[in-house]
C-alpha cells in the first residue's frame, strides 16, 4: 500500500514540473501563416458550420485534400505564399522600429556587456589549492586552477626569468667587447 502511495506523489510532482514550464505567449506577437492544408480545411470547416453538419475530423480533411485537384491546391498555395510575404514584410518592420528604439542606447549596452565579460573572465579563473579537478597526473595536468599547476607554472616563469636575465648579461657583455 505505501508504495502505491509514493507512485502517485512521485506522478503528480512531475505533472506539476510540467506544467509549470510552459511558457505565456504574448498577444501581441505575430503569428506565422496558415500553411495551404490548414487554409483548406478552414475554409471546409467554415462551410460545414453554416451548414449545421457534424464537425469534420482532420483524417476526414486530409482525404479531401488529397482527392483535390491541383489547381483548386494551387489556389490555397498561392494564398499561402501572399500570407507568408505578408508576414515577413511585417517581421522586417518590426525589427526595424526595434533596431531603431535600441541604436540610441545599444553603444551604452556593448560597453556593460564589454566590462561584465571581462569582469566575468577574472573571477572564473579562481586557484584551487585542493589539487587538480581533472584528476590526472602531476605530468599531464594543465588546468592551471590546480595548487600542482600553479606551482609549476611559477618555476616554468622562474627559469624564463633567468633566461632572459642570462641572455641580457650575454648581450651586454658582448656589447661592451664590441665596443672596446
């Protein structure tokens, strides 16, 4: 009996996650064309109401689409393809009036989103010193976060540092012969 019970909360907490995912559309949003098989069978739709018949199925639709003949589909094609024009014309004029609203502010806008990614960038490079999250060996690792990659990058620094400082004596020394 328990177990019955823990199915049927475990089934409701899903349903709940589920509904609660959809999303809210706005009213004001365009809404894509009709397709010319859904023109057709709003239009047989149509007609059936001011009949008074039954309502007609979509298998029942379909049939008739298919025993239609391809001018009659033409037609609904080709007020398809005048919709679908239409709603692109008014797709570029939308944006266009939201480009417009956003030139004054968008420069303001790239330099917040300029200074938060490089804020961003400094604070995700943050030094562990637990030891390599990769969990490979001392060899191999190069996370660079890990307390083992740090230390082996301060002595790789380290030894270019005396590099550069040997080179440096070298070249002055050679300067200095160069010159007696």
């Amino acid at each position: 009996m328990n177990n019955s019970k823990s199915k049927s909360k475990r089934a409701k907490s899903t349903s709940k996650k589920r509904r609660s995912k959809s999303k809210r559309k706005d009213e004001d949003e365009l809404k894509r064309p009709l397709n010319s098989f859904l023109l057709f069978s709003q239009d047989i739709r149509e007609e059936n109401e001011k009949e008074g018949g039954d309502p007609i199925t979509v298998q029942e639709l379909s049939k008739k689409w298919k025993k239609l003949s391809s001018s009659k589909k033409k037609m609904y094609q080709e007020r398809y393809e005048k919709n679908r024009k239409e709603y692109e014309n008014e797709i570029i004029k939308s944006q266009r009036k939201k480009k417009d609203l956003s030139d004054s502010d968008s420069d303001e806008e790239e330099q917040e989103k300029i200074n938060t990614n490089k804020k961003s960038k400094s604070k995700s490079k943050k030094k562990s010193s637990r030891g390599c999250s990769n969990k490979m060996s001392k060899k191999k690792c190069d996370c660079g976060e890990c307390s083992i990659c740090l230390e082996r990058e301060k002595k790789e620094k380290e030894i270019e540092n005396e590099e550069e400082n040997e080179n440096e004596e070298e070249d002055e020394e050679n300067n200095e012969k160069n010159k007696k």
